[in-house]
C-alpha cells in the first residue's frame, strides 16, 4: 500500500529505475518505485531478456548442428528447432528475473505502486487520483518503438518487443535497421531457420560501430540464412491478413510473413506530466538534464533512455545511481558517455567503447591502431570459433586508448577490462604488459594491446 509521503519515488521499474530505487533503500531514503505494466519494465519483461533468450537458444542450435567436429555424434538424426518450447524457456527466464526484481524490492523495503506516475507541478507523483508526497523523483520510464511507413504494429508489423515474443517461427521475415536490435533480431531467426532479409538505410549495418568490425559481422550474419541490404530504399508497405509485401524505390516487391521495425525509438514522456510540472525538454523529446542527471525542476532527476546518451540498460542503471546519490548529498562524478560500452549479442558479438578509427583521426589524434584476429591465439581454436578480431584505436604521443573494438565470441565479456584500464587512466601499453591466462579468448586482447604498442606476437 502507498504511503502519503517518501524521501524518493522512482516512476518506472526498468534496469535504471529498480536500481535507483535500491540504491535509495541502501542510503537510508524511505523508497516507493512507480510502475504501470510489469516490474522489471520492457527491457526485462520484453525486449533485452527475451532477446538474449532466443539469441541464446540460436547459439546451442548452431552449436549442436556443428558438434560432429568434436567427435559428438547425433546417430544421423539431424538436429530441429521445436519453437514452442524454446518460447517456454524465454517466458521462464523472464519470470524468474523479473520475480529477482520482485524479491529485491521486498528485501529492501521498497513499496511498488500499481498505476501510471506522474510528476505534478509542486514536485509531488500523482498514481491515478492519488498525491503522494516525494522529496526526490527519480523518472525512469524507458522508450517507445515508433513504426515507419505510415505503418502501425500489429498482427504482421512487428516493433522488437513483438518480434521477440513470436510463438512461432515463420518462414520468412524482414527486418528494418540493422543496428544492434535489428542485428540480434536477424542473427537469431537466421541460425533458427528463418529465411531473413536485414535491410538498412545506411552503407553499413551496426552503424555506429567502426567499419572493419561492421564487416567482420556482417560476414558472418551473411552465412546465417541472412540477406543484408545495406544503402535500402524501401518505399511503401501492404499489410495481409497473412503477410506483408515490401515495396522498394526501384520497384521491385518481395513478400514476408512478418516485418520487424527496429529503427528508431522515442522517449517514454507521454503522461508523465512534464508540462505542468515545469520539466524541460529538449527539441529530440528527451528531457534536459545536467551531469547530476538534474532535470530543470528542483528535486526531479530523469536518467535512462528519456535522457541523452546511448539507450543503453547498464547507462541507465548507473545513472539511477548517481541521481540518488546526489539527492543524498553525496559526491557524484558525471558519467564519461564515450567509456561506456556497446554491445551487441548477435553472432559474432559486437562490442565496443570510444572513438571508431575514422572518428579519432578527424578529430586529430596521432592514431596508431592494433589489431588481431580472434583466431591468433588459441582459446578460439579450441572452442571451434575463430571468427572475429579485436581492434584497439590509440593515441601514439601518450599511449591512450581512445577506443576498443571487437566482433567474436565473448567480445561483450571481453570489452570490460580496456574499459576498465581506460578509466583507471592506463593505456595499451599496460595491457600488453598485463598477464592473462592461458589458453583464454582474453589473450586476444593482449595480442591486440601488443600490436598497437608496435611487438605482436601471434600475428
């Protein structure tokens, strides 16, 4: 049951607002967290979790389909996708994380109000008819997929949170934008049997990854029953009871029995009262705030997706945290967005953090680059996956990385530690000098702060 009044509310129950909530709890604030649909918001309930189910299930599917190269034998039975039961394992991970989500609120006494939150204009959350009185308000309510083509989603037309969910697998779909949803969407369909068509609009998919890593990607996606179309035009859409046919400038048609949009999402702000509560906006939708994560409103914080920067769950959540922190009085550090990392989980996956190359050299630096191969050492080799490279871009004068980039197996673990050695203030040179175990994928890591340092070994 609400209260009338708490020292924090958090509006929005997602990987930024749980987590804020917590971190209220651990500083002594009496906490209420605000949530209109499910605890864990989409991200757990709908989108990253889901996702990384089904994408996960990808991976044993191909993995089982290539076992008779370590001797594993199926007794001539050819492996099959039985749909319906991977969909059973991605709902039972959805409830047991968003049920951890659930325990956490408990264990930290945090009350969770049922209904749709909104800041009022003395800084109070209004939840239905309900004023509740809240020294800090912490807004954390996500994004919005917003359709293209005159479109609506629906039955055929798909938004990421509806292509995930899919109960079964169709025989062929297209997927719109290939940055990193559209690339999980397509590499997991692809590997699972469907026949995909990627289409972006941009020269490159993963658009804002650096180029050579875009590639190496796209190679291997390419091999996964997928056909990417990068530089598309499509022009127009037809829905079907039963499908959907494309239209492309040239004219040219093709008909799916799905269409999933995954380019381009707005801020969830719709309802949140921002007008009469005085919060200001900026001209993208997203609301301003300072590096305290500070909306224009005393007392009102806003992080994740509806802020700017990368909309990214692990942003949002360390963001919740330096909102509350500052609201308790304590010392906050501004995040660095350039050191937070991307990553993506399609095959290979994707990671990366910084400058790409090309950005590093417009904007003047000494560039010196380091690259390898996954399959330079021998972790790769023995695991039966050597796709991919690690790429590190740096600064020759003082021995700063200014970005890291890899496309492989574990890439998105193995991201961390330069991010790690970025923000402790250590270059590559100190990587290179680091040990590391052998035989792991992280050696390629070494091997790639030893290229970019002039002393490869394994290359």
């Amino acid at each position: 049951m609400a209260e009338s009044s708490y020292d924090c509310i958090v509006i929005g129950s997602g990987p930024g607002g749980y987590v804020a909530a917590i971190r209220a709890a651990q500083v002594g604030m009496k906490t209420a967290i605000v949530e209109k649909d499910k605890l864990g918001g989409r991200c757990l309930n709908y989108a990253c979790i889901p996702a990384k189910a089904v994408l996960r299930a990808a991976d044993v599917f191909s993995e089982v389909k290539d076992a008779g190269e370590f001797g594993i034998q199926l007794n001539g039975a050819e492996p099959t996708v039985d749909f319906e039961a991977t969909s059973k394992h991605r709902d039972k991970v959805v409830k047991t994380l968003t049920g951890g989500v659930g325990s956490l609120m408990k264990g930290n006494k945090i009350d969770v109000i049922e209904g749709l939150g909104a800041v009022t204009s003395d800084g109070n959350v209004r939840v239905g008819d309900d004023e509740i009185e809240a020294k800090t308000v912490i807004l954390a309510t996500g994004s919005v997929a917003r359709p293209l083509l005159g479109l609506e989603f629906g039955e055929r037309v798909l938004d990421t949170e509806r292509a995930w969910a899919l109960r079964e697998l169709p025989q062929r779909m297209a997927v719109i934008g290939a940055g990193a949803s559209g690339s999980e969407i397509a590499s997991a369909y692809g590997r699972l049997g469907v026949e995909v068509t990627l289409l972006e609009a941009l020269p490159q998919i993963l658009p804002l990854e650096d180029e050579e890593i875009a590639k190496a990607a796209a190679r291997e996606i390419r091999k996964q029953n997928v056909k990417i179309v990068t530089e598309a035009n499509v022009e127009s859409a037809e829905v079907s009871d039963d499908g959907v046919e494309l239209k492309h400038a040239d004219g040219e048609t093709e008909r799916f029995d799905y269409l999933a949009i995954a380019a381009g999402r707005g801020p969830d702000v719709e309802g949140l009262g921002l007008d009469d509560a005085g919060v200001k906006v900026g001209e993208n939708g997203r609301i301003e705030i300072d590096g305290r994560m500070r909306t224009s409103v005393d007392g009102v914080y806003a992080i994740g997706d509806i802020v700017h920067g990368p909309a990214l769950a692990h942003k949002a959540s360390d963001e919740g945290v330096i909102a509350v922190e500052d609201a308790a009085g304590m010392e906050t550090h501004a995040l660095d967005y350039d050191a937070i990392p991307a990553a993506t989980f399609c095959h290979p996956q994707v990671a990366s953090f910084g400058m790409t190359e090309k950005q590093a050299r417009d904007a003047g630096y000494d560039v010196v680059i380091g690259k390898v191969p996954m399959g330079a050492v021998g972790a790769p080799t023995v695991y039966g996956d050597r796709t991919g490279m690690i790429k590190i871009v740096g600064d020759k004068r003082y021995g700063e990385i200014l970005g890291a980039h890899m496309a492989g197996a574990r890439a998105t673990d193995l991201i961390s530690e330069l991010v790690a050695v970025h923000e402790l203030e250590g270059g590559f040179a100190e990587v290179a000098r680091i040990v590391h175990p052998h035989p792991t994928f992280s050696e390629a890591t070494l091997e790639a702060a030893r290229s970019t340092d002039g002393w490869l070994i394994h290359g």
